[in-house]
C-alpha cells in the first residue's frame, strides 16, 4: 500500500516533476516493479506495448490515436466531449508518468534539463531572426 491517499485536488495545482518522480518511485517499489523499470523497458513503453500473443502500441501511439482520423483540432478543444477530454488528459499522462521515470532512473534531473534545453532553443532560435518566422 503506497503511504498516502493520492486523490489529486481538484483545484489547480503547482505540481512538480520531483513529486512526479517521488511518487512514481513509491508506485514502483511498493509493488517490487522496480526490476521492470529499466530504462530499455520504460521508453519501450512509451511507443509498443506487447503482451504474449498481442502487439499494440505504447502510450504515446494511445495519444496520438484520439487526433487520428479527427482532422485539424481547435485549440482548446471547444467540440469535444467531457469523456474525450479525460481520455486525453489520461493518455497525456500516462506519456510524461513515462518520461519522469525514465529519467529518474537513468539518474537526470528532467526538470533541470528541460530548463537547460529552453534556453538553448531560445539562443538558436534568437527572437531577432525568428520572430514570426518558423525555422
Ligand atoms: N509496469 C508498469 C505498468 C504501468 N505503469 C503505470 C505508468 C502509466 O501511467 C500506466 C500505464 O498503465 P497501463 O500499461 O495499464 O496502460 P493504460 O493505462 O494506457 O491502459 P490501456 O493500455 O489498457 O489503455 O501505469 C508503470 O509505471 N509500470
């Protein structure tokens, strides 16, 4: 049994990717899943997901399957039903749950890099030269 009752609030919240990786850590350990979470094993996840007789795809193909066939989308997603919602609110979950643990257990900081990485876009994309003009 994890430790605490992780029934998120309903308010927005500040959550952070230690957190993320703090309880992701106690998910693995209370169920002795430690042993899978290999960082081979994780990334697998995120694009196939292959049981005994069964190949489907991982969690970032199950994201990608609710914008297929659905043309161009609104931002915001004004047409979309409270159901559709949380299924994408689900599927993009279940795709950075996977990240934040890969990179814990290769032993990165991905809230550190991902910082890292935002200001090297920023110098290789200067606004001077780019603004309004994709690369
Ligand atoms: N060995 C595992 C299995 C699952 N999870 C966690 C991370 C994901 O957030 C979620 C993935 O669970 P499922 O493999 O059951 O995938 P789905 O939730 O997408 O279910 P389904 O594939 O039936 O749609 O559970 C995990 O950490 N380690």
């Amino acid at each position: 049994m994890e430790s605490r009752s992780y029934e998120p609030e309903k308010t927005a919240k500040d959550v952070s990717l230690h957190e993320l990786r703090d309880r992701l850590a106690e998910f693995a350990q209370v169920r002795g899943w430690e042993q899978y979470h290999s960082p081979r094993n994780l990334l697998l996840a995120l694009v196939i997901n292959q049981t005994k007789n069964t190949l489907k795809v991982g969690e970032v193909g199950e994201l990608s399957e609710i914008f297929q066939w659905k043309g161009e989308v609104e931002r915001g997603l004004p047409n979309w039903s409270a159901a559709e919602r949380e299924h994408l609110e689900e599927e993009l979950s279940d795709v950075l749950l996977y990240l934040v643990r890969l990179a814990d257990v290769c032993g990165l900081d991905l809230g550190h890099a991902a910082l890292s990485k935002i200001v090297k876009n920023a110098n290789k994309y200067p606004v001077a030269a780019f603004a309004r003009a994709l690369p």
